[in-house]
C-alpha cells in the first residue's frame, strides 16, 4: 500500500452497509474502528466489485478511512447534524498512525492526505471537487487549506507517542 486517504462519509456516526463497501476503515462517533467488507490490500489491483472504491481516480495502492460524519454539511457555519467529534478525530489520527507504521507508509502530502487535497492534484478525475475533509468542527480555527497539514501533523505525533 501506497497511501492513506481520509474521508468524512457525509453520513451519521456510525457506519452503513453500504458504506463499508466503500471504505477499508470507518471511525465512529465514538472513536471505535469498524473495518468495511475489503480489505486494504484489495486495493493493491483494482478489480471490479473486489475492491473498495472510495477516491475516484485513486484507488489503486490507497487506503480509505473514513470518519462517519457530516451529513447536512453545507459550510462552516451549518455542519449538520453529525459534526466530527473531537474523540473521534483523534482517534481516526491514531489509527492512521497505526496503520502508516504497518505498511510502512512515510506521512507526506503525497502519501497522506485528504479526499479533498486528492481531488485538487488530480482534476481530471471524479474526486474533484469533493469537500472531504474541508472543515474540522473540533478545531474551527485549522483553514481548509492546512486541513491536510494538520492531520499530518496529528498522525507523525501519534506516531512519535510510539503508538
């Protein structure tokens, strides 16, 4: 595996079927982590209906978690019902940690990064424009252009705590 891409499921706290067909790991409301139907190394070659398709365009090598949240988004100042929880946040940070350990995958903006930031390098694919992840209602003073720098940042230092 290549990279993480990290999504909000623009649904409620906790994950749906069908969502768990689309993402390898999905992080309730509660910080809990429910693994979707594909594994991540199912991503390694694409292969129609065995492989979970979360980033269009960039499927193939990638990892899809996913925060179960942010239905009704519209902007900052309306979130919905189901904003990111703080906890859950940190927790979907950590994880990401874990994982990035696991395959041995390097935090940079190449290799961990937003649906949004994904969506931005690659214009040409069905990922742009997407707004996962845009805003952080925990933390409303991080802009939506250091979103990506941010989770980075959260990741490397639960990486350093040696999780």
């Amino acid at each position: 595996m290549k990279r993480i891409i990290i999504h909000w499921s623009a649904g409620v706290y906790y994950p749906t079927e069908f969502e768990k067909e689309h993402y390898h790991f999905l992080v309730d409301k509660d910080g809990n982590v429910h693994n979707g139907k594909f594994k991540p190394e199912d991503n390694e070659f694409c292969k129609v209906g065995k492989y979970a398709a979360h980033t269009g365009g960039g499927n193939t090598g990638s990892i899809g978690v996913a925060l179960c949240a942010m239905a009704g988004f519209k902007n900052k100042n309306s979130v919905g019902n189901y904003p990111i929880l703080k906890k859950q946040f940190e927790s979907a940070m950590e994880f990401c940690a874990k994982l990035c350990r696991k395959y041995k995958i390097d935090v940079t903006p190449q290799t961990v990064m937003t649906h949004y930031e994904f969506g931005v390098k690659n214009p040409k694919t069905t990922s742009a424009g997407k707004i996962d992840i845009i805003y952080l209602p925990s933390y409303p003073w991080v802009a939506q252009e250091e979103i990506g720098s941010f989770i980075r940042s959260k990741i490397k230092w639960y990486m350093v705590k040696g999780v």
